[in-house]
C-alpha cells in the first residue's frame, strides 16, 4: 500500500526549527543596527569634541592646530554645515580661497537657510575677483531672515557692485549698511569711492572725512585721508593705503561674534 509523502519539521521546545531561524536572524538584525547606531553617535561626538577643540585653537590665534582639528570633525561627521562654514572660515584667513570657496559651497548646500554660509561664499568669490557671482551670493543671504550681520551684507555688495561699475545700485546698497550701522567706516570709504566714480565731489569728501572720523588709524580712515588728499583736502597720513581685501568684512564665523 502506498505510503503518503508527509511533510515533517523539526520543533525545539514546541516551536518549529524555521521559526526559531528566523527569530534568531531577527535579534541579530536587530543588534547590528544598535551596534551601528552607537557607532554613529559615538563619531558624532568625536566629530562635535574635534570642532570645540577647533574653536578653542581658533581663539588661542593657533592655525595649524585649529585646521588639523576642523578638518578630523568634518571627516568624522560631514553632514554639519557649522563646521564646513567654519573650516571655510579659516582656509579665508589663510589665503586658500579656492579650499575657502568649496567650503563655504558645501555648507551652503547642506542648509540652504544657512545666510552666513552664502555672505561667506560672496566673500570668498569677491576675494577672487569673481564680482557677478559674489552678488548673487550676497544677495541669497540677504534674501533670508536668519542673517545675523546684514550691514556687512550690504557693505560687501556694494563694494562688489562698485567694481562692476554699478554706481547706482551699489550707492543704495551702502546707505542701507549705513542705516543698519551708522558708525561703519568700511561703508562710508566705499560710499566715497561710488559717490567720487559719479565725479560727484564733495558728497564724496563727506564721506571720506567720515570715514577719517569714525576710525583715523584703521586701514579704511587713512585709505580716506589719501583719497581726500587727491581731491585736494587733508594730509597724507603714516603707512595709508587699504586694499581690496580690507574694503570688505571678512568670512563670518558664526562661533566668533562681532567678527568682520
């Protein structure tokens, strides 16, 4: 007589084999995952320790070692625009404008909210003399309502429009920076440049004799001096002169305040 074709499984403890298998399979699914989340979250405090360690060298003036501390949090945690912005920062203050620019870029595109990062990619393409572009950055930071220093955004567009011969609207963009910080030297030097391009003479000694006034030692006051001086008033001053990098307010460094 024929026998009948039984399927049989295994139990261990009344459960099938398969089921504990797949139990099993589950728990250790389960523990790699904790394991790789507590492997992410200990580098995220590895990453967060490297960039306070970072700062602290920044405000110590210790460069090199700031650097190689930026640099180990963004490779440790790459999804953080602050510390993109702020590697950026410092590459600025060391002359690495290409390394500067593509920092600031990264920061920017992990958070297209983040206004420093775009005034600070306008100030990395105007330090590179890319004045179209450096606009439209300054532009994009102002267009939000998060930017900690618009007075510098407004400082550093004018004097981007002034050099695209854009008098009219660089003007505008450097009464606004004086409205929102009347005592801006940097301002009212790049305001004498606009007014004196329109051969616009005496506003343009106005605000160069302001410049002197707010601040007669700093690089914008005895830039002022000299451009009185060529428009026949005041005297040269000791070791005058401010360049092109002077005239605007630096990379912003959201953990230094005040700074530009």
């Amino acid at each position: 007589m024929g026998g009948l074709n039984v399927s049989r499984q295994r139990r261990v403890g009344g459960l099938p084999l398969r089921l504990l298998l797949v139990a099993a399979l589950a728990a250790a699914a389960t523990a790699a995952c904790a394991t790789t989340q507590q492997a992410r979250e200990v580098q995220r405090l590895q990453a967060q320790a490297a960039y306070e360690r970072g700062l602290t060298h920044l405000r110590e003036s210790q460069p090199a070692l700031a650097l190689s501390a930026l640099q180990e949090a963004v490779s440790l945690d790459d999804s953080v625009p602050a510390y993109w912005n702020t590697l950026g920062w410092l590459y600025l203050q060391l002359g690495r404008l290409d390394e500067a620019l593509t920092r600031f870029q990264r920061a920017a595109e992990l958070d297209p909210n983040y206004a420093e990062a775009h005034l600070n990619v306008g100030i990395a393409l105007a330090e590179a003399g890319r004045w179209d572009q450096a606009v439209q950055a300054y532009r994009r930071a102002l267009a939000l309502p998060t930017l900690a220093t618009p007075h510098v955004a407004y400082q550093n567009l004018g004097l981007a429009l002034y050099h695209l011969k854009r008098y009219r609207e660089a003007e505008e963009a450097l009464r606004l920076a004086l409205r929102l910080d009347p005592q801006m030297s940097a301002a009212y030097y790049n305001l004498g440049l606009v007014l004196a391009a329109q051969n616009r003479r005496d506003e343009a000694r106005a605000s160069f004799r302001r410049a002197v006034e707010l601040a007669p030692q700093s690089p914008f006051g005895q830039a002022a001096a000299e451009r009185l001086k060529a428009l026949g008033e005041g005297s040269r001053p000791p070791g005058g002169g401010c360049d092109r990098r002077a005239q605007e307010g630096r990379g912003q460094d959201p953990e230094t305040p005040g700074y530009g």
